[in-house]
C-alpha cells in the first residue's frame, strides 16, 4: 500500500493550534490505521535548509505526563477538529467536529467511535446490533 500523509499549507495547519483534535493515523508498515484524541500545542514547518518533516506537537488526551508528542503529516489520514470535549460523561468524547481535512480530500472511511446518546446509540453504547 502506497504511503499516504497530509498536506496542509501553513496557515491551515496553524490554524489547530490551541483545538483538541481527533486524528486517524497510519504508520509506514501497520495495514491498519487508528484513531488518537489530542491537544495541539504547536506546528513544525520544515524551512528549505532544515532537515525533517512537517508536524504537530501535541499532547495526547490519555497522556499522565502532559508531554508533547510528534505527529507528522506524513502518518496522518484525517484530523478533525472538535468543538467540545464531554468531561461530564463516561465515554462520549464527541460531540461536534469540524475542520476536517484527509490525505486524498475524501476520508479514508475509518470508523469513528460511536457517538453515544443519540437516537441510534443509547447511553450504554450499545447499537444494538450484533457483531460477528
């Protein structure tokens, strides 16, 4: 599988700074990608004499340590922007996103986690339909 990334010109990709996002990923080798919820604290833009990829610096949402963390373009399917984080709730972490930009400007068709409390997925999670 050819590896896909992000691009993303300089003032879209300042434009997360400060958003908590959720971003699909897939490193170089894995056949399948996943989903990680983060902080973006800042943006790496390569200059023409440097050496490296661009990326964000990020703290990721389940991180003990608060500890910025790379995640370059290039592994990143698809971020999404969200508006509000439900902290009152045991599991619903979306509500509304927006800014949404993928490698191929489509999606790659991953699913996102169910949003819980809606007319089709109760509180408890459950969709109600089976899983093989």
């Amino acid at each position: 599988m050819a590896k896909r990334g992000l691009t993303l010109d300089t003032p879209t990709a300042l434009s997360y700074v400060g958003q908590t996002v959720l971003l699909e990923l897939r490193w170089e080798g894995d056949t399948e990608s996943f989903w990680q919820c983060a902080d973006i604290v800042g943006v790496l833009i390569p200059r023409d004499s440097m050496q490296g990829a661009p990326c964000f610096l990020a703290v990721e949402v389940s991180s003990s340590t608060g500890n910025p963390n790379e995640f370059y373009f290039d592994d990143i399917c698809t971020i999404r922007a969200m508006r509000h984080r439900d902290r009152h709730g045991s599991g619903n972490v979306l509500d509304r996103m927006t800014l949404t930009h993928s490698a191929d400007g489509s999606g790659s068709g991953a699913a996102l986690p169910a949003r819980r409390n809606s007319s089709t997925v109760p509180s408890n999670g459950s969709t109600g339909a089976a899983h093989p």
